[in-house]
C-alpha cells in the first residue's frame, strides 16, 4: 500500500504542482519520488560514480559524483570553498526553490553517509527544499522503476550561497565547547574506531574526542540494508542512544561521513534543535597533540595493533 505521502506526490504530479508547494520531506521511497520526479522543480542528484551514472540512472538525473562534494586526500571530511560548491550546485540547475533529492548507490548503511553528506551540505549552502532517496538506487531498481541512460540537457542557475553556520562545527569551536555540560558530542564510528582498537588512516592516533559518547551510524538502518528506519524508530533509537538531549549536540567521525548519517538522523528525522557536523572531524583534531583525547592506547599497544593490521 502506497504511503500518504507517495499519493499526495502522484497528486502533485497528476496536477502539476510544483513540489515546492510542499514540504520536501527528509527521506522519500521509491514510489514517492517516481510521482514527482517529472516536475520541473525537482533536480534529482546522482552521487554514485560516472560510470555506475552512465551504465543506467534515474530518468532526468544529473551526475555529481561524491567525490566532488568532499575536500583533500590528507582531510576529505574538509569542505571544498564555497565558489567551487556554488560552481557545481549551478551546474546542477539548482536554485531556491528546487527540491534536490540526493540518490546514491544504496549499497549499505555506509553509503547513506555519502546521501547524508551531500544533503547537509547543500543545507548548509542555504538550500531547504531536500530529500534522500531512502534505499538509493538499490531500492529503486528492486521496485522495478524505470532507469535510463539518457543525460538530460540542465541550464546554470544563479544559485547564490548563503550559508547556515549554525550547522557546522570547526575544530576550535568543538574545542570551545569541552567540559560544558549543555553540548554532547557524538562519535558515529564504529565501537572499534570510538574505543581506540583501530583507527583511519587520515587519524594521527587511534582514540576519541574528550568526553564524546559513541552512537555508531547504522544503528538507523534496517539490519544489512541502507534503509533508514521509520521516524518512531528513530526516535526511540535517540532516546535510548542519546536519553538526555542537550542544548547543542555535535557530530563528529573520521572524516565527516558517517558523522553525516547521525546529523542527518538526529536533526532531520528526529528532530532535535542545534545539531552540527565537525565536518574536518577526527583528521584534524587528531593532528594537534594539544587537544585532549580519550581511549588513546599506549605507544606499545599502538605499534602492536599496526603490526596485526598488517599481518591480517
């Protein structure tokens, strides 16, 4: 059975609403999406890589592939300035008033970071009207909807950027706010990353910012899947995750991706108030000696879990 929403969207396009007439919801299935995929309001973005885009895609897709919305080797989680992100929102067709729907790969609960990534990123360029592709194009294809290999002919915009500082948190601001009691800052890795047993690449040292609390970023997802539960679920996946919400929460991981997934989890589909992302996250932090951390193993521990590493 359709949901109301998937209705209302067919209505919209039966009608020839613009879906900007409505509230652009943070998560859209398949059967939603393919109602109002034909307004001329709706830019859908596909993330995946161009060669997974060019082999088949949602009809009237624009390719953006991830890579272009992240930041340098050393530092992806590091956004890219703001003229080049302009540059490639108007090269989209993107403007105010478009509803953007994100669509990645929907390989697993990993991949919805790239999804979660993209859409805080354009909120935090200043557009509103967004949505993911709940499932990405896995769930798209598995409810056999049409797909295309068709580039679709997309004008610029003149997309200006106003961006939202409230959504994001830079190392000294994180850093400002240790110890103070009214910001809870949230570690999306998972529990190895968090306890100091392995770390990424692009980290210094293994370990944790001071005082954060680890909610692992597919805990939202249905078990093996990159579907995002349902809003009650999510809810009670918060409480009992996060049971006293603070005044200001902040997101952090290795490199601003998974981190992305609780942002987008906590603030969007939850709905709780001042929700930031610490895009640069643990590969900057972790470079400066001076800012404290918890769960850091011994210098002997360290090299031993190297040399494991290496031999697995």
């Amino acid at each position: 059975m359709k949901s109301l929403l998937s209705l209302f969207a067919v209505a919209v396009a039966t009608l020839g609403v613009s879906s900007a007439a409505w509230a652009a919801q943070p998560l859209l299935n398949p059967s939603e999406l393919d109602g109002i995929r034909q307004d001329a309001a709706v830019r859908i973005i596909d993330i995946r890589p161009a060669p997974d885009y060019a082999a088949g895609h949602i009809p009237g897709a624009v390719s953006a592939p991830y890579g272009q919305w992240r930041g340098p080797a050393d530092n992806p989680g590091k956004l890219p300035p703001t003229n080049v992100l302009t540059d490639l929102v108007r090269s989209l067709g993107v403007a105010d008033g478009t509803h953007a729907v994100v669509v990645s790969s929907g390989a697993n609960s990993t991949d919805f970071g790239a999804s979660a990534r993209v859409y805080w990123t354009l909120k935090y360029l200043g557009l509103h009207d967004l949505s993911i592709l709940n499932g990405g194009l896995k769930a798209w294809a598995n409810a056999g909807l049409a797909q295309d290999t068709a580039v679709p002919a997309v004008a610029a915009s003149t997309f200006t950027a106003q961006l939202d500082e409230s959504l994001i948190a830079t190392t000294d601001q994180v850093a400002a706010q240790l110890g103070n009691p009214d910001t809870q800052l949230v570690d999306a890795r998972p529990l190895d990353f968090y306890l100091g047993k392995t770390k990424a690449p692009t980290a210094r040292v293994p370990g944790t910012i001071d005082g954060a609390v680890n909610l692992e970023n597919d805990k939202w997802f249905k078990p093996g899947t990159s579907i995002f539960v349902s809003a009650d679920q999510a809810r009670k996946i918060a409480a009992e995750s996060l049971p006293k919400p603070a005044a200001e929460t902040i997101s952090f991981c290795n490199t601003g991706h998974w981190a992305a997934t609780d942002w987008f989890a906590l603030s969007e589909v939850v709905g709780r108030k001042n929700v930031r992302l610490y895009p640069a996250s643990l590969a900057e932090w972790s470079q400066n000696a001076k800012l404290p951390m918890e769960n850091v193993p011994g210098r002997g521990t360290q090299i031993l879990n190297k040399l494991k590493g290496l031999i697995g």
